[in-house]
C-alpha cells in the first residue's frame, strides 16, 4: 500500500544511532533515570510521588544538559535551559517535602 513502510525503514539503525555521541550521553541520561526509579513503594501514594519524580525529573536535567552541549537549534537550546532550571526548583521542593516527612 502506498505510504505504508514494506520494509525500507528509514529510520537510522541503531549502529549508526550509538555512533553519535548525543545518542550516547542520552542513552545513558534514560538508563540512569530508569534505574534510579526502581523503588519500593511505601503504599503512600504522595511519599511514592516525591521520590518517584525526583529521579525523573533529574533524567530531564540530565537529556536537557545533552540538549545544551550537542543541540544546535536556539529555542531548543533555550527550552533545555529552562527545563534545567524548573526541575532543579522541583527537585529542591520535594527532597524538602519528604525530608519534613522524614523519609
């Protein structure tokens, strides 16, 4: 059918997707955040929430800091900048919150 993809996948493979060194540094930001997430749970599902989100959030300062050292794009490279910062802040409040919880 046209349109549909019948095997001439035009994505690139993942050789040549390791072989960049973004690709890399993001791969290991994912890899990281994954494995930092891996958690046992408390069954409070708002002590969960904190310190669930504060490995994720910090994936997204990690890929944004790949953004800001390979991007080449402007709004993408400001956008990273503004990720940094707003997930530092979120960071910051919820080590605060769950330290009030003593956790």
């Amino acid at each position: 059918m046209p349109g549909m993809n019948q095997g001439g996948d035009t994505q690139p493979s993942a050789t040549t997707a390791a072989a960049s060194p973004s690709t890399d540094a993001f791969e290991k930001a994912s890899a990281r955040m994954h494995q930092d997430m891996t958690m046992s749970y408390t069954g409070d599902s708002d002590i969960d929430f904190a310190q669930g989100m504060i490995p994720h959030h910090q994936g997204a300062i990690d890929m944004a800091k790949v953004e800001l050292q390979y991007g080449k794009d402007r709004e993408m490279k400001k956008v990273a900048g503004e990720i940094i910062k707003a997930q530092e802040r979120e960071i910051a409040f919820l080590k605060a919150w769950l330290a009030k919880k003593g956790k």
